[in-house]
C-alpha cells in the first residue's frame, strides 16, 4: 500500500496536480471539480443603457421542469446572467403526485439564493391555454396563484384578464410550436388581435430555445410590440445547449435597461428596448440592432497604404475590432474593399478598401431585422 500511495503521489505530480496533506486517509481530488467562477459576457453600454442578459421563460419541478428551482439560480450565475423568471405552467402540472402545486413555490424558495448571488428573479408565470391561441408569459406579477382559470377555451379571456388586473407584462410564447401538428394555429388569430387591441398584449417570444419563429418577429415589429426570447429550459441547460463549446450560449434577451433593477427591466420591456441573442444570431428592431452593432464594433483610422504595381490602384488597410461577446458575420454590398468578415468575440479583423472611398455597406447576415431581413451597416472609413 505505501509503494501504491508514492507512486499515485508520483502520478499526480507528474500531471501537474498536487495532492493535499491531510491525515484523515482521504484523499481528495478538489482539482477535478467544476472551478467556481462566473462568466462574462461582455456587451459594452447602448447609448446610455445598461444591457442586462435575460431568460424570462424557464421551469422548475414546481411543473414540467426536471430540476430544482435553485439549480437556475445556480446555472445563471455560472453563464453571467443578470436576470431570470420562473414561468410554471398554471393549468399543467404533471408532477403534481409528488410535489404539491403552488404556482408561487419556485420563485419563493430560489428568491433568498438570487439575491446572495445578484440575480433579479423576477416573479412570472405560464398561462397554459389550447393552442389556439396557445401559452403567454405573464411577469411582473404579484400572485401566480390567483391568476389560475379553469382549464376551459371560453375561459381563456378570464386568464388573461386576470394577470392584466395584476399589472403584469404579457407576451405570447412560441406562436409557431404546434405549426405542423395544428393546423391555422401559426397565425394572428382574433383571440390575440383582441388582446392586443385592449392593450393587454405587449410582446412577442420569437426565439423560443433553439427554434426562430420568423413570422412572429414580423408581427411583432409591424405591431411595435416587444421582441423575447429565451430558453423555455426544462432540463438542465448543458443539457440541451453546448455550452462547452465557445460562443455558443443559451438563448435570452438582451434588455436595454436605465439600471440593474426589475423596475428597470420593466422599464425597458414597456418601451421596447430589447434584442434577442442565440449565439451567433441578434433578432430585433432595426433600431435596436443598429445601436448595438455601433456600439460593439469599432474600425480604425488607416494604418497602412499599398499601391498596386499594375494598375496603381491604391489600397488601405484597417482594423475592424469586436469590442464584445457577440458574434457579427458581414457580407460587402457596396464599395470596394473587403467581401466578407467574421467578426469573431473579443476580436480584431483586417479589412482593405480601394483608397479614396469614404466608407463601405455591408450586411450583417447574422442579424433579423425582419424574418427575411439583415441589417444594412455602414462603416466609415478615415
């Protein structure tokens, strides 16, 4: 046995790790474990606005989720999240046999815990209606509880009226999830036209996991009303996104917020200021868009001239810099310089124009501005 400990001893040392001395008989290999750390997604200021990183649809054991509600708390610190909503299910709960319904629960025992780790939890739920018209979000409310109606299509006005009597801020989940099962259920129904007509609807989740609903961006952005998306996460989130994998991240909203608060998320959900984030791809108002990408990408003044011995043309060089964790692939449209850029996160590309230009339009192919739209980006060069 004390050949076999120097030898492991040996082993260890000879990978890089050191062992603890303790003189209990365990020996424990902490060097394994998940590192405790945050990450930081780095998403500079728009024009005066914080960006808050969101996820305002996700589940617990509290309905169909698979996990516990502080195992969220948990996962949002670890991806640099600023805030999180529980959205349980009202009128679905499978796993009622054995955990007891309260559409309250899940927020009230993960609240203590988002506070120790600044998260703002903001308090929500799911109003699981047929489809159609199909599931809303309802945040910023003060008792999930009270919002519950009877399982029934007639009731369905009475469910939303009753979070709307609780100030609440409503958007309508995933319109195209049932598209290829039901049909007429992907479309701008009268259920909705109503609710938007009494002002009871305020966005739209058109990313939903890993699935663009593209004619929802459409109708959101005709309708001025807000842009969500996020994971509808019942699983762990390494479970279903490959978080390992660099760049890639959960889907969230990205909020434009005057401050780090739920007034000023809420703030800034009423006036629209949001833009969707999945890994490489931003959905939005073109307005919100543009004013990110200005402030994320930044190009230098010339550095460097070359003169084309055959036809002396003459050829400037630039940086075009990532000051960001987003991802941005441009695509040349007018001008004379470099055809294609992938602006990589936290990172520097070279780019060429023909000298003399005053500046270049591209397209930003990894943005929707509308569901068959890139952003058009102009970038001026000095």
């Amino acid at each position: 046995m004390k050949i076999q400990s120097i030898l492991l001893g040996a082993v260890l040392l000879s990978t890089g790790y050191s062992q603890a001395q303790t003189d209990d008989g365990v020996l424990r290999l902490t060097e394994f474990a998940y590192p405790v750390k945050r990450q930081l997604l780095n998403i500079p200021n728009v024009n005066g606005y914080q960006i808050l990183k969101c996820d305002f649809h996700m589940h617990t054991v509290f309905t169909d989720g698979h996990v516990w509600p502080n195992v969220r708390i948990q996962e949002a610190w670890r991806e640099g999240l600023d805030a999180i909503s529980y959205t349980e299910h009202m009128e679905y709960n499978p796993h009622s046999a054995d955990v007891k319904v309260d559409h309250n629960r899940s927020h009230d025992l993960a609240i203590d815990l988002a506070k120790e780790n600044n998260i703002v939890l903001v308090k929500g739920t799911e109003i699981t209606r047929q489809t159609p018209p199909g599931h809303f979000n309802a945040l910023f409310i003060q008792d999930a509880n009270a919002l519950i109606a009877d399982n029934d299509p007639k009731l369905d006005q009475a469910a939303i009226d009753k979070a709307d009597e609780q100030k609440a801020f409503i958007f309508w989940n995933h319109p195209g999830w049932k598209a290829t099962t039901i049909p007429g259920s992907y479309e701008w129904i009268d259920f909705v036209e109503k609710m938007y007509q009494a002002k009871k609807l305020h966005g739209i989740e058109v990313v939903n996991g890993l699935g663009f609903h593209k004619k929802a961006l459409d109708w959101a952005l005709d309708r001025n009303l807000t842009i969500i998306g996020n994971t509808d996460i019942h699983n762990l989130i390494a479970h279903d996104y490959a978080i390992e994998r660099p760049g890639v991240h959960r889907t969230m909203t990205l909020v434009m917020a005057k401050d780090r608060s739920a007034a000023g998320i809420r703030e800034a959900l009423d006036a629209g200021r949001t833009v969707v984030w999945s890994s490489k791809y931003l959905f939005g108002k073109e307005e919100n868009v543009r004013a990110l990408a200005h402030a994320c990408l930044a190009i230098s003044p010339s550095y460097h001239e070359k003169t084309n011995g055959k036809t002396q043309d003459k050829t400037k060089y630039y940086e075009i810099k990532n000051n960001s964790d987003l991802y941005f692939e441009l695509e040349l449209k007018q001008g004379k310089g470099t055809k294609r850029l992938v602006l990589y996160p936290e990172s520097t590309q070279i780019l060429t124009a023909e000298a003399g230009q005053q500046k270049l339009s591209y397209e930003i192919v990894s943005t929707y501005i509308r569901s068959d739209k890139h952003l058009q980006f102009e970038i001026n060069l000095k």
